[in-house]
C-alpha cells in the first residue's frame, strides 16, 4: 500500500511544492513546482492573499507535473514564529514492562508540566533522554523492564496568531494541512546521517532571508534558533554599495560571486534611479561587499552556538545548506570562524525520481517534509495534530501507534486510572460502598486509609 505526500516549503525568498509517494519499497518524487514568495518577509507571512497565490502557483506546477492527488500535507513554519522550551515528566509502570502506551504517557505528562506562555501553541514535543528507574541515557525504553520511566523532552512552540496565518494562506490555496514542520527540523531530516545525530551536529539552513539553526544531539533536537539574514541582504548591500537597480544587483550576485579575492576586472552596471546611464565596478569591490555581509551572518552564527551551550555536544561538527551555501568559498570562511569545527555543505538526501533541479541545497526543507510525512522523524515525537509519532508505527500487525493509543480509555493526568482501583479493592475489602459511620475510631481509621491513596 503506498501513500503520497505533499510537501509545501514557505520559504523566505520562494515557495517549492513537492508531491511525492511512499510505498513498501521506499520514496519516490512525483512532481515539484516553485514560485516567487510573495506576501512574506523574513520567514513571516505580511499579506495572505499574495502568499496563497504564490503557494497556489507552486502546487499547480507540482500537481501538473506529478499527475496524481496526495493523500497527506505537510507544510514547513518559519523559526522566526517559534520558541522552544524543555520539560519532563514522570511516571510509575505498574506492569514493569514498558510499551508504547507508557513512553506516550510520559511524553504526555511532559508535555503537561511545560510552561507554555498563552499566545503560543505546541508544534513538536521531542524526547531526548529517558531515563528507567535509576539507569540514565536510555536511548530506546521500549521493551525494557522497569517501574518508572522518566522522560525529558524538547518542545518547540509556535505563536498561535502566525499559526492561524499560515493555515489561512495555504487554505485559500485550496489545501487542507495534515502537519506543521519547523523548516530547520525539515532541513536536517533531509540532509543529516544517523552518524552525525549521535555524535551531535549542528544544521543551518541559509536561506533567502533567514538563517535556521538546529542542534541534533543523540537521537532528537536539543536547541533552535532563527536569524533573520540572507541571501537577500547580500543583494541589498550590492545595490547600495554599487548603486544599482536591485535585479541588477542580484545578476551580479549570481553571476559573480564569490568570497576568494577577486580581480580589477571592471563590468558594467545600470545606475540607480537612471538605467539607461551604465557605469564600472571592479569585481573586487563586488566580492568584498560580499564578503562583509557573509563574515557577519556567520559570526552571530557562530556566537548563538557558543551562547547554546551545545558546542562541546556536537562532534560531528556542522552541516551548511540552504542557497546561500552556493557561494564559492562559503565553507572555508565557514570553518574559520566556527574555530576548525568540521564544516559540510549538504544537499538533499538522493531518492528515487529525484529532479536536477531539487538537488539544490536550497530545496533541502521541501525534501525534508516530504520524508517527514514518510517516517523520517526522531524515534518518538508528539505532532502538531497532538498525536504520537512513533520511527516504525507498526507495534502489532495491521496497526499504527496511533490506533493502538485510541484503542485505550483517554488517561486522566491529574487522577490516574490505579488510584480509583485501589479504593474500590479497599472498599470491597471492607465491604463498605461509603465511609463508616456509629464508630468514630473506624470512621477516622478509613478516612485515613483512603486519604493515602
């Protein structure tokens, strides 16, 4: 049985649409389509309107070309609208076996001891460490034998407001969304190796006018964070510096760009505010004004690492990708201002059907989402939907986690299921439906017997 996927990256600078379909055998890309973002600025929706036409674009194309419906959407968010907090929860197995329904109890009661300010909403309650009795760093609980499992877990939240923009701009494109994605999380699905997540790594998107930076550490995120500069800043400071047209500046961004020095050769360009008059630049002042910007975006990058907290967690050392990773010499400024921390400048994972054209590292958060609707997230995971996300979703034959977890009384957080069972034993123990009365020395003695549990 095969299902098909739709991933909708909105992106600072583009929206890429990508159908793909999932089968027993593995993944296969069945169509794509990517327009110019309009009616977004810095990851942030600014018009809905503009941005369901361009989402609307994009899904045509891909539709067009795909020739099929998709059954499930998954739809990437901005890290401009998020905030992540840690928590923990805590619970007793009274089986001491535990299974899938007492790991999704604990995430549970995780996910209901984080403080969460109002406005916001959860989009992702990540697990990274469990703990079995007295025995720390589990890294899979399942199957093993216990009586109380501890969990602490990674919540990234998103603000309600930008939430309900989203959904508006991709539901006036005639979508109805099934899941919502932090676009970096997207992003090193589609780019990290197991390898690199257990050593610890860090993922930057750069984009067109964000920076989104990930911290894997062990099987799940530890840490997020979001910068609003890109690709599209280096256009603006050629522009000014230059001062030409901006679609000038971004022909000479793509065209010559580059962060090695450059030569004295001069070319050409239009003049600000009068393009029929041309004047010379040097191609060495070109490649400084991109060397500038480029410096600075990757040392504010360089000090959120430090200001983490994780870059002693993270051996693996750093994946770049994202369009502004395109620039020649990228990876050698990189790895000087990151202090020779290893520096990778990843693409897509390859898959079958895979098009040239989404090979671009910039196309890295489209192909994560739609390996995300696949499977592809960390071993355990609570959705946007509220729903436990399990890496394999098939503990019985014919059945999913999910159905499993339905399968079950819907649990009491604040009066668990044991503690009614042990009054009524205590009632029919004592063969008494209520608290005794006459003889005040057995009506205290049962007050007290039930008060402790």
């Amino acid at each position: 049985m095969s299902t098909t996927y739709l991933g909708i990256d909105i992106g600072s600078s583009q929206i890429c649409a990508v159908i793909a379909e999932k089968d027993d055998v593995g993944m296969k890309v069945l169509g794509a389509g990517v327009s110019k973002a309009q009616g977004l600025k810095k990851g942030v929706i600014t018009n809905i309107e503009l941005a369901s036409k361009s989402i609307k674009m994009a899904l045509s194309d891909a539709k067009r070309v795909a020739g099929t419906h998709y059954d499930k959407v998954i739809v990437s968010i901005s890290g401009a609208y998020t905030k992540s907090v840690d928590s923990n929860g805590v619970v007793n197995v009274p089986n001491h076996d535990i299974g899938i329904r007492e790991i999704n109890r604990a995430m549970q009661m995780a996910d209901h001891n984080a403080n969460i300010p109002h406005e916001y909403e959860k989009l992702h309650v990540l697990p990274y460490n469990f703990k079995v009795d007295e025995q720390e760093h589990i890294e899979d609980p399942l199957g093993m034998n216990g009586s109380r499992l501890e969990v602490q877990v990674h919540i990234i939240t998103a603000q309600k407001s930008s939430l309900s923009n989203l959904k508006k701009a991709v539901k006036s494109a005639g979508v109805d969304i099934d899941n919502i994605v932090l676009g970096g999380y997207a992003s090193a699905i589609a780019t990290v190796n197991e390898d690199e997540k257990e050593l610890g790594v860090v993922v930057i998107d750069m984009g067109g006018a964000s920076c989104n930076m990930v911290i894997h550490s062990g099987n799940s995120i530890r840490y997020n964070d979001f910068l609003g500069v890109g690709s599209s800043n280096i256009t603006n400071d050629l522009s000014m510096a230059l001062h030409t047209p901006l679609p000038a500046a971004e022909n000479v961004k793509i065209n010559y760009g580059t962060l090695h020095a450059s030569s004295s050769e001069l070319i050409e360009l239009p003049v600000l505010g009068d393009e029929n008059v041309t004047h010379e630049v040097s191609l060495d002042i070109i490649s400084n004004v991109i060397y500038a910007r480029v410096e600075e975006t990757l040392m504010i990058l360089a000090k959120t690492l430090e200001d983490s907290g994780f870059k002693d967690q993270v051996g693996a050392g750093i994946v770049l990708t994202g369009g502004l990773t395109k620039l020649e010499g990228i990876r050698e400024l990189a790895t000087a201002i990151f202090d020779n921390m290893p520096i990778r400048l990843a693409r897509p994972k390859e898959m079958e059907g895979l098009f040239e054209t989404l090979r671009d590292p910039g196309h890295s958060t489209a192909i994560g989402l739609i390996m995300y609707g696949g499977g592809a997230f960390t071993p355990y995971e609570i959705d946007s939907n509220k729903k436990m996300r399990y890496k394999d979703e098939s503990i019985e034959p014919g059945k999913n986690v999910q159905r499993i977890l339905e399968e079950e009384d819907s649990m009491k957080l604040d009066e668990p299921e044991s503690v009614e069972s042990t009054k009524d034993k205590l009632a029919r123990i004592t063969d008494l439906g209520q608290q005794p009365k006459g003889d005040n020395a057995l009506a205290k003695f049962w007050h007290r017997l039930t008060q402790l549990f």
